[in-house]
C-alpha cells in the first residue's frame, strides 16, 4: 500500500503540474488586460491641475487614453478619460469638440450607474457651457448636477458645483448670490481639505469683494488663494492668479501694478498654452496701454490680441477638422484593434480548450495506467504470496525432515553408541590383560567423544531461530571438558555484543565446529595453557576472535592441514571470512560474520 501510495502522489504531481501550466497560460492572457487597465486608470487619475498643466501634452495622451479604453471595452476607463479630454480641450479654446466629450463621459456614466460622477459632470459641463454664452442653458445643466448631489448628499461633488454656479451668479451680476455660493463652497472644501478647491474658491470671493469696491478684503482673499498657488508657481492656478491680482489693481486704478500682473499673467499662460488667460491678458494690455495714453503699447497689444484671436479661430477650425480625420482613424485603429483583440480571445480560447482536452486525454492515459498498474501490482502480491507460502511450506518440510533425522540419529545411531560403549566399558573390567585394557580404554573413550559430537550435531540441527547468547552458552560447555583433560586447558569466553544477533542453524553449528577445531589444534600442537575465546560487535555483524598462548607456528611456512581448511570452509559457510595470525606468543584465529 505505501508503494501504491507513492505512485499515486507522484502521477498527481505530475497532473498538478499540467494544471498549472495551462493556469499559467490562462492568467498571461487575462495579466495583459488588466496591465492595459492599470495604465489607463493611471492616467485618468492625475489631479485637475496635472490634467490642465501642458494641455497639448495632456490632450495628446487623453486622445489616446480614449482609443485605448474604447479598443478594449473598458467603459469605465473610457468614460474618464473622454472626461478629461473635454477638460484640456475647452481650456484651449475647442469648446465645440470639448462640450462633445463631456456628453460623451455623462452617457457612458448615467449607462453605469454612477450618479456621483454623472452629478459631477453635469455641474462641471454647465460651467464650461458658459462659454457658449447661452447661460440659461448652462444653469440648466448645473442645476440638474447640483440636485442630483443634494439627493445623495455627496458633498465632494457639491463643493465644485456651488463654486461654479456662484461664477454664472457673478456673470449675471447677481454679485450677493454669487458670494452666497462661494462660501458655502468653501466652507465644504476646507471640511474636506481640499486644498486644490479651497485656492479656486477664495479667487472667486476675491473677485466679489473688489467688484463692490472692497479692494482690502479682495487683496486678502488673493492672498489666501497664492499661499495655496504659491507653491507651485508653474500653475494653471497659479496663472489665473496673477491675473486675479491685476484685476483688482485694474479696478483700484493702480495701471502700473496691473500692466505687470498682466505681462507675467501671459508669459506662465503661452508657456502652459493656457489660451482664454492669453487672450484676456492681451485685450486688457491693450485697455490698460490706452488709458495711460500708451498708444503705441495699446495698439501692439490690440493687434497681437486679435493675431492671437483669429490663430485661436483657425485652430479650433483646424483642430474640428483634425477631430474628424482623427475620429476617422481611430475609428479604424479601433477596427484593428478589436479585430486584433477578438483574434487573441479566439486563440485563447482554442488554447483553453486543447488545453481542457489534453487535460482529459491525460487524466484518462492516467487512469488506465494506474489502473494496469495496480493490477500488475495486484499479481505481483499475489504471486509473492504464492511464492511464500511454497517457501514456508518447503521451510516446514526441511524442518520436519530435520527433525526426524535428528530424532533417528538420537534413537537409533546414539542408542547403539551408548551400547557400545557400556559393552567396552564391561570388558575392560573383566579383561586381565593389560594391553587389552588400554585399547579397550581407548576405544570406549573414542566412543563417547562421538556421542558427544553426535549430540552436539543434534543440538545444532534443532536450532531453527537461535542467536549469539545460545551459542556462547554451547561453548560454555566445553570449559569443563577441557579442563579435567590432561595438562588443563583455561578456557575464558568474552562478549562485547550486546544487541541480539539473530543465527541460522547453520552459522551455530559451523562456528561451534570452527572452536572445536581451533581447541583441538591447541591441545594437540601449541602447548598452551589458556584459551580466550572473544565475541566483538562489527559494522555488518560480529567478530569471533579465539587466542591461545601457547607456542604458535610459521603460517606462511606450515603446510595447512585439513583442520584449517576446514575452519575456513566453515567460516564461509556461516556468511564470513577467517583470518589465521600466528607468533612465539601465541596463535589467533578470527572469523568475521556478516549478520546485517
């Protein structure tokens, strides 16, 4: 099951990986859209004074800003963007094509539903509809914005609305009205800190002040409106400013003062292309020139006022024409474009659903493979079971088999050893004859070491899952044997194992016979009078290390003798390597056993 359970995680990382693939693939295509989006958001966000500040740049970009919106079907973005293009174009004289943009933005709002910027619009188109001097209609419009923002109590839309409602009042000469509204627009604007308002409102309150003559309070509220404008001096605000205050010196009679206002009035105005304050600040030139007896002055001005008027009229004429061939190519650009846009989107579609079917084709192959698999997986368990299973009897039978041989050799072979050796004993005690004795000695002798054997070779042959401790308690045995023999041989057994060490019947044996060799070989050629028999842990197994002190031999020299060729067949036998050092100190003999 855990092999299964791996399988299966890998063939499902191997799917989520196609998945995200294809999810990549989907999120690029929607990523671009909205990156197309994010910059025509930006660009309709900049403030009114970004918006009017280099208005031949600013109309340029919300031309395009339009095309783009309208290629993609962004309503929205499309809608704010004819909106300030309608600003830069009616503050550079185009009012036709600018009022046209206007109602553009209002029915693309009122489509959406979003009555703040429909109320704002129809505030903001009445004011500019003033220019058309059909000031009834524009307060029209204006009162239509200004309902509207009262009914939804949108206060950020008001303040504007009332600000420029106040500058019709003041057109008609309606000056007390005109104030009313002013300052119910600035108290909204300082409420929200509107500190681009607050300046457009405290300009109009100055202009109230000095048309009643109050020059004092008109300075003052000029002064206001500069501290806001003050700080950028590069301004459209800041323009209308300096014009602001050469009205009021106009007014106080103080031609000077005003010529001057007027002259910086028109250089910040041609830099900005800020053509209705040029104007105006030539026409009073001309005014101010004249009533000081400046002829010359006057008359320059005069002339450069109606150069600059008639370029104004041959622009909006050039520029009306301009619209048209432009509306004409962005029209056609916009074709390509949505040619080009409904052409990606059916790619994209065709790539989703290759994509789809590839993902099905896939999740099918999948299926059928995990399934052909599991069934192999499902044979092979079964065929490992079968297997088994004929192991474990095989197992059975041998053990069995075992069992019986090693119940036959106990009953059979050892019954008569032990009749044989109890018959020698019994002629040895009633023999007379010396040697007879001996040789009967003897071989009764030799007939119980093969019992013993014979024994030993039963033991081992029953041991079916024996370990280390049982084998050093074997050995412990033969202590006693080896020492009641002549000369006493000390045998000393050591373990430094102390995990358990699993053995087969076969390794017991074999190393119990690799001792018996070993402890033979001692009694019979080293002389020595003690034997250490030492058991040590190994990386892979065990090592059986057995030393004597006892006179040693030459290993390169002695001929090995079937004694230690045996020891090393047995050695291999028991899954291990044996290694023979001999010196005048003694001789070791250590068999390595792989266990792990």
């Amino acid at each position: 099951m855990g092999h299964d359970k791996d399988v299966y995680e890998a063939d499902m990382k191997g799917y989520s990986k196609l998945q995200l693939a294809v999810l990549h693939l989907v999120l690029t295509s929607a990523l671009s859209g909205q990156s197309i989006i994010r910059e025509i958001d930006s660009l309709n966000a900049l403030s009114y004074n970004e918006v009017i500040s280099n208005l031949e740049k600013k109309t340029e970009l919300f031309r395009r800003n339009v095309a783009r919106a309208r290629a993609i079907g962004y309503k929205k973005g499309l809608a704010a963007a004819y909106h300030r293009l309608g600003i830069t174009l009616v503050l550079r004289g185009q009012f036709d094509v600018g009022i046209e943009q206007f109602l553009n933005a209002i029915k693309l709002y009122e489509e959406m539903g979003d009555v703040e910027s429909v109320a704002g619009l129809y505030g903001e188109f009445g004011y500019h509809y003033r220019r058309s001097s059909d000031l009834q209609k524009a307060k029209i419009y204006m009162r239509k914005g200004m309902l509207l923002a009262e009914k939804n109590e949108l206060r950020a839309t008001l303040a504007p609305i009332y600000d420029n409602y106040g500058v019709l009042k003041y057109i008609e000469g309606d000056v007390d009205s005109a104030l009313y509204f002013y300052d119910k627009s600035l108290k909204i604007k300082y409420s929200l800190q509107d500190t681009t308002g607050i300046p457009y409102s405290l300009q109009k309150m100055a202009n109230v002040f000095s048309e009643r003559g109050d020059f004092t309070r008109a300075l003052e509220y000029a002064d206001k409106a500069s501290e806001y404008w003050g700080r950028d001096k590069n301004s459209v605000g800041w323009a209308n400013n300096l014009v602001l205050y050469a009205e009021i010196y106009m007014a106080m009679g103080e031609t000077d003062k005003a010529i001057a206002y007027f002259l910086d009035s028109i250089k910040l105005a041609r830099m900005l292309d800020y053509r209705s304050v040029t104007l105006y600040s030539y026409e009073q030139l001309s005014l101010l020139y004249e009533r000081k007896r400046d002829y010359r002055n006057a008359l320059i001005n005069q002339k450069v006022f109606a150069a600059y008027k008639d370029s104004i009229m041959t622009a909006d004429t050039g520029a009306k024409i301009a619209e048209l061939e432009l509306a004409y190519e962005t029209e056609k650009k916009d074709r390509l474009l949505v040619e080009n846009e409904l052409k990606i989107r059916r790619r994209t579609i065709l790539l989703i659903a290759s994509a789809a079917v590839i993902i099905l084709l896939v999740f099918l192959a999948w299926g059928i493979y995990r399934y052909q698999r599991m069934r192999s997986e499902k044979e092979r368990q079964k065929l490992e079971l079968s297997n088994r299973l004929k192991q474990a009897e095989m197992e059975k039978k041998m053990t069995d088999e075992k069992l019986r041989i090693s119940r036959e050799l106990h009953d059979n072979i050892g019954s008569h050893l032990t009749f044989i050796i109890s018959s020698l004993d019994n002629l040895t005690y009633g023999s007379a004859d010396d040697s007879n004795v001996q040789r009967l000695g003897r071989l009764s002798r030799f007939g119980r070491t093969t019992l013993r054997e014979l024994r030993n070779t039963i033991w081992a042959m029953k041991q079916e899952e024996a370990d280390l401790d049982r084998l050093i308690l074997k050995i412990n045995e033969l202590k006693q044997q080896y020492r009641s023999e002549p000369g006493g041989l000390e045998l000393n057994i050591l373990s430094e194992v102390h995990q358990p060490v699993a053995l087969s019947a076969v390794q017991m044996l074999n190393l119990y016979r690799i001792v018996q060799e070993a402890l033979q070989n001692t009694v019979k050629y080293a002389g020595a009078s003690m034997v250490e028999i030492r058991f040590e842990p190994s990386e892979d197994g065990f090592i059986m290390t057995i030393r004597d002190n006892g006179s040693g031999f030459d290993v390169q020299r002695t001929k090995a003798g079937n004694g230690l060729v045996n020891m090393r067949h047995r050695c291999r036998e028991a899954s291990g390597e044996l290694e023979i050092n001999s010196s005048e100190a003694g001789t070791e003999v250590r068999c390595r056993i792989v266990t792990n």
